[in-house]
C-alpha cells in the first residue's frame, strides 16, 4: 500500500502511475479501461444507502472501499469524517482526488485492491463497501480484510445489487461466482458481531452514471462489539 494512512497525506496528493499500487495489474488493468471509456461513469453524487445508513452515526475514521471517482467520500468528509478512500483504478483516483482539490476537502487516497492494502487492523469506526468488485479468493481474504478493518464499536456497512449473486455467467465474462457478496461476510460474522440490518430493500438511486437500472439493494449493516 501507499503510505497515505501514515503520514496522512493531503487531498492535493494526487495518484500517479508509479504510486506504489498493490494488487494485481490485471484487475487495476481492467478497471483503468472502464474508467477511460467514459469522462464520468458514476452519478457524481453519494449513494442512497450510505447516506441513509450514516447519517445518523456520529464521524470518526471511515475507510470508503472502492471509492470511484470520489463521491461518497467527499460525502463523507463534508459531514466531518476523517476519510481514508481505497480504489484499484488510477483514472478513478485521479478524477476523485481533483474532486476532493477543486471543494477544498481532505482525503487520505489508497490505490490498492483491499486484500492487498495492510491497513491498520480494528482502526475505523465506519467501513463502507458500496456495490464493490471484490475477488472472491479460496482464503476470503476480501472479506477478513472488510471485518478486520473495523474498529471495537464501529461499523461495517456492505451494500450491493440485488440479484446479481444469482445471474448466470454471460458473454461478458461475467461470473457471480467470482465475487463477494453480503451473504458470504454475513456468514463470517461471530459473537463478536452485532447484526443491525441484514435486508433487500429499494434502492435509494441517485440519477444517472452506470448501474442506475438497479431497483433494489441488499443492505448489511454490522456493529462490531468487541
């Protein structure tokens, strides 16, 4: 990983190519591409469910996994979180780290795949995976890694589409099989771990940028007792 969670570098510090990325070239290969097909793939707002689900948590140290081109992090720092934003895709972190220059807003930027990124154990009180593209591995070390992350009493907040873990493989390389999903980081919580929301519900979608034909989320919300 970078040294972003260490020495708290400034928004202003922009990803570069040669900034250290941990994880695998291809999966930050194909996630570049996406990025450079289009001058905006998200919406540019934050997601419904993070905002409805943190809303009402008082801020502290968040880790947005998967953070795009930027908007639920800048979401997050303007309601007083100390935002630490993790992504795979320099084209993505680039957009987002001039988001964050352009309204004045301080992020720490982490260009790493999770797995791969060592960040301090039980050291945020929020960990927010909004839809995320994480590798399902023989070890599930996305998802120790998304459980490891969170602080005794903090959160781990896990929302993805609706339906997409039961789609068949299509033409487009597609495979369930090869991702998390909430279900699989469900199945891993212990007595250590309270369950706060565990459902499919509407998906609060903001318009425009891809995936916005999604109708529902599956939302899981975990308190980490100890």
């Amino acid at each position: 990983m970078t040294d972003d969670i260490a020495t708290g570098s400034p928004a202003s510090d922009a990803p570069t190519p040669s900034d250290g990325y941990v994880g695998d070239p291809a999966v930050r290969e194909e996630w570049d591409s996406r990025y450079a097909d289009r001058q905006q793939l998200w919406s540019g707002r934050p997601n419904g469910a993070l905002v409805a689900e943190a809303a009402g948590l008082t801020p502290g140290r968040v880790l947005d996994v998967g953070c795009g081109e930027g908007a639920d992090a800048l979401w997050l720092a303007r309601g007083g979180w100390d935002v630490t934003a993790l992504e795979v895709s320099s084209v993505a972190l680039e957009r987002a780290a001039g988001h964050a220059r352009d309204a004045g807003l301080a992020v720490r930027w982490v260009h790493a795949e999770l797995a791969h990124a060592a960040l301090p154990p039980g050291s945020f009180d929020l960990v927010s995976a909004q839809y995320p593209a994480l590798l399902r591995t023989p070890d599930a070390a996305a998802e120790r890694a998304l459980l490891a992350a969170v602080a005794p009493g903090g959160v781990l907040l896990l929302v993805h589409h609706a339906g997409m873990d039961t789609q068949q493989p299509n033409d487009s390389g597609f495979d369930p099989a090869d991702y998390v999903w909430p279900r699989m980081v469900a199945a891993r919580l212990d007595g250590d771990w309270q369950v706060e929301v565990d459902e499919q519900r509407p998906r609060l979608a903001p318009e425009g940028g891809a995936g916005a034909h999604h109708t529902d989320d599956l939302v899981l919300r975990a308190r980490r007792l100890r």
